[in-house]
C-alpha cells in the first residue's frame, strides 16, 4: 500500500483521503477500524468498506517532478519596489529597497521572455506586475503591456496582463487598467474600521475611501477582480461580515484571505497574526457565504478546484521567471534578503543587455527539487494540496518537524472542507466548536496509515 492513504480523525468521524487518488470517505469508528484491517493486514471487510479499500488500493503515482526547459506560468516585472500606502504589516519598507527597472531592462526582460516562450511552444504570453506598488511607476507599467502585446501579435501569441496593487490610482491611470488589463489582484482589508488600521497612508490617513473607490469601479468594468484581504488578529472575527460586504458590493471573481505573517513593523504597530481556530472558523463561514453568492473565496493552500495533486501553488518551484530591478530574473517576488536569511537562492538567471534570458537549468532543477519534498509535509495529508506553502517562511531549508499555526489552520479547513464537500456541513460545524476533537487533529503526528503498521 503506498503512504498516499491518509486516515484522520475529524470529531464523531475519520476521514479516510488518497489526494493522489482524488479519493475521500467519511466512516465511523466501525469503519475505520475494518478499513485498517482491510488495508494493513489484507482482512477481507464488508460492503461499502469493502469498495473503498478496493479503490484505495489501487496503483497511484505521485505528480512527477518537471524536467527539461524551464516553462514559466508567467514573467514577473518589479517595476519598484517603492510604495504610496505605510501598511502597518508591511516590511517592504521603500526607503531601503534600491533603484527601479530601467526601461532599457523592461524591454529587454519582454523580448526575451516571448522568443524563450516561442522557442519551448508556449500557448500564451502572461505578464504579472509585482511591488512595492506597481503604479508608482505608472511609466513602466504602460511601456510593459504596450510592448507585451506587441510581441504577443509578433510571435501569434494571445497575451495576458494581471498586477497586485494597492488601488491608490485613478484617473488616467484607472482608465488604462479598465482598458488593458485582464486581472487585478486588490488589496483590500474590509470596510474601513477592519482596512485603515491595516493600511494607512504614509503619514497615518485612512487609504479606505479611495482604495473602495478604485475597486468599484474596477468592479464595473471588464477586469476580472480578485480582492486579497489580510487577516490578523483585529478582523479575523469580522471575515464572515468582509465576505458578504465584498459579494454584496463587488462581486469580485475571487475574495483569497490570507493570515497575515509577523514582520518587526507589525510588531512595533501592535498588530498580531490570528490565531489559527479563529481563523479556519472565520474562512469557513466566508466560504460558505462566497460560495452562495457565487463568488469563489480563495485559502491558497486548499485542494484546487480541479482536484489534481501539485508540489507548489506558489511561483517557486514551477519556474516561474520574476525579473528585478537588478536584471535578476528570480522565482520569488520577496526581497533577495528575505529568502538569503532563509538559506534560499531563488535566482534562476539574468536578463542580458542584448535582450536575452540567460537561464541557468541547473538553478531551475534545484527549486522544482526543493519544493517537491518538505520534511515536514510528508506525513500530513494536505501535502498535495498545501505543499508546505511559502518555501521561504513556511518549510525553508532546516525547518522543524512540528505543525505550525500555518499547519493547524490548514489542515483544519482542509478537513471541514472535505466534509462539506460531502455535504456534511453539521459534522464540520461540530468540529469546529469541540476543543478537544480540534486538538485531536493538531497533534496527529502521522496521518498516513502506512504509519500504522510500524507502531
């Protein structure tokens, strides 16, 4: 029996999962016990325990690590990593982060990426803006998309353009990104009393009124919306509320919470991350609001919609091209010393003056290698679907073997999520409020039953 068989236990019942399978069953003690037996000794077990030992017995083979050519998702462009909002949790801080790209650079960082797609057979052309604040150089983001969909009708390539920003735009700015922009990610915390404490303004002004602005009118125009709402400890009991405000008065496509990870500036506000019950409470109610509204609400660690096995969601590790300001091209957007302090280089090559990308496939191999396999993660059943998250401030080189808060809420939403999806939202609802079950689950040390047999 491969380790892909996972037995958990979730209150009144185990769930039994193969994520490589695409396979899951709720049982009961009864159950599980004869599963066991099924499974570890070849104990004949009655029906339906029965089919599901069959299915869970059957060949499965782990999503194989890429090989060959680097086929990047999309290119990445820094423009600056300057910023017009101070946000209370932010470490990006702009009066230490260095120059800005050199439209010479952004050029050159285009051209090679489109013939580097051309010559690999791609589909597309995506371009991704990250920051600091990509508008504050609002000169270089137009030069990118003009020059993107130049080389898209150049090389017969349909192009795609997305940012993250903090929507402190508008006017001709708001009218370029309605008219050639596909998909906006936006940062938006809540209404104003859960947003203004999160992100000020330089100076400590509220950003709400103009952020809320921008978004409805994003939200009015052909744009796919996405709003990525931070949580710490000051909104996490507010989530359920941020939801149905955001589909009430957005619709966005997608609403991702995300728990906000400590940095010396949110220390220094006050400003603490949530704690991870409250937070998996707090998604799961958002989620079920979201999901009436038919809105889908984004936890990046969740099973994708499509079901199907993966050894990263992040742009590490699926070589992902992110140029710097430096002519860098890395497959990390954080700062070069956020991932140096993690014993990480996340540098996969260098755009050259003349307009090529120098990519060096030995550092392409030794990230799709590094986010394959997490020490930590290969007991838990949501390896396939969380694969340990950040690789820098989740599962870097060295990392312990104990859960984290990162883990515990993971793997609690990833558990009531499978209930629901089985239409037991009473049995994930019961979870959710029994203490001593919650704990249960955190403290599994080994989900996989193969583990069983060695005790």
């Amino acid at each position: 029996m491969a380790d892909d068989v996972y037995l958990i236990p979730a209150g009144e019942v185990e769930i039994a999962v193969s994520p490589l399978r695409q396979a899951s069953a709720a049982i009961n003690a009864t159950g599980a016990a004869a599963l066991r037996e099924a499974l570890l000794r070849g104990t004949p077990a009655p029906e339906p325990i029965g089919e599901l030992a069959s299915i869970l017995s059957e060949p499965c083979a782990e999503p194989a690590i890429p090989t060959g050519a680097a086929r990047p998702p999309f290119l990445g462009l820094i423009p600056t990593r300057d910023c017009n909002m101070g946000c209370r949790y932010c470490d990006f801080d702009a009066g230490r982060n260095g120059r800005d790209m050199d439209v010479e650079l952004v050029c050159a960082a285009l051209g090679g990426y489109a013939r580097h797609v051309s010559a690999i057979g791609g589909e597309s052309l995506s371009l991704h803006f990250f920051g600091g604040e990509p508008f504050v150089r609002f000169d270089l983001v137009e030069l990118a998309v003009h020059r993107l969909r130049y080389l898209g009708q150049k090389h017969g390539l349909p192009t795609h353009v997305e940012t993250t920003t903090n929507g402190m735009f508008g006017g001709a700015t708001l009218a370029f990104v309605e008219d050639f922009f596909d998909t906006v990610v936006l940062s938006l915390d809540g209404q104003a009393q859960d947003h203004d404490p999160h992100r000020p303004l330089r100076g400590g002004a509220g950003s709400f009124d103009r952020v809320w602005t921008t978004a409805q009118a994003l939200a009015r125009s052909p744009v796919g919306l996405c709003v990525r709402c931070c949580v710490s400890a000051a909104n996490v009991g507010r989530m359920p509320q941020i939801a149905e405000w955001l589909c009430c008065g957005l619709h966005p496509e997608s609403v991702a919470f995300e728990a906000m990870k400590p940095s010396p500036q949110s220390v220094a506000a006050g400003l603490l991350p949530p704690d991870p019950l409250l937070f998996a409470r707090g998604f799961l109610a958002a989620r079920r609001i979201a999901r009436d509204a038919g809105v889908e609400c984004v936890y990046g660690a969740l099973t994708p919609p499509d079901g199907r096995p993966r050894h990263t969601f992040c742009p590490a590790g699926r070589d992902t091209f992110i140029v710097a300001p430096d002519w860098s091209v890395r497959s990390c957007y954080l700062r070069k010393d956020d991932w140096t302090a993690a014993g990480l280089d996340m540098r996969v090559g260098r755009v050259e003056e003349g307009g090529d990308l120098r990519i060096d496939p030995e550092a392409v191999r030794r990230l799709r290698e590094a986010v394959a396999d997490r020490a930590r993660c290969r007991r838990c059943f949501c390896r396939w679907s969380c694969t340990g998250g950040c690789v820098v401030t989740e599962t870097p080189p060295g990392h312990g073997a104990h859960y984290t808060d990162y883990c515990r809420q993971t793997r609690l939403i990833q558990v009531c999520a499978l209930l629901e999806d089985m239409g037991m939202d009473g049995h994930a609802d019961a979870l959710l409020q029994d203490g001593h079950a919650v704990a249960r689950l955190w403290e599994h040390a080994d989900d996989r039953l193969a583990a069983e047999r060695l005790e």
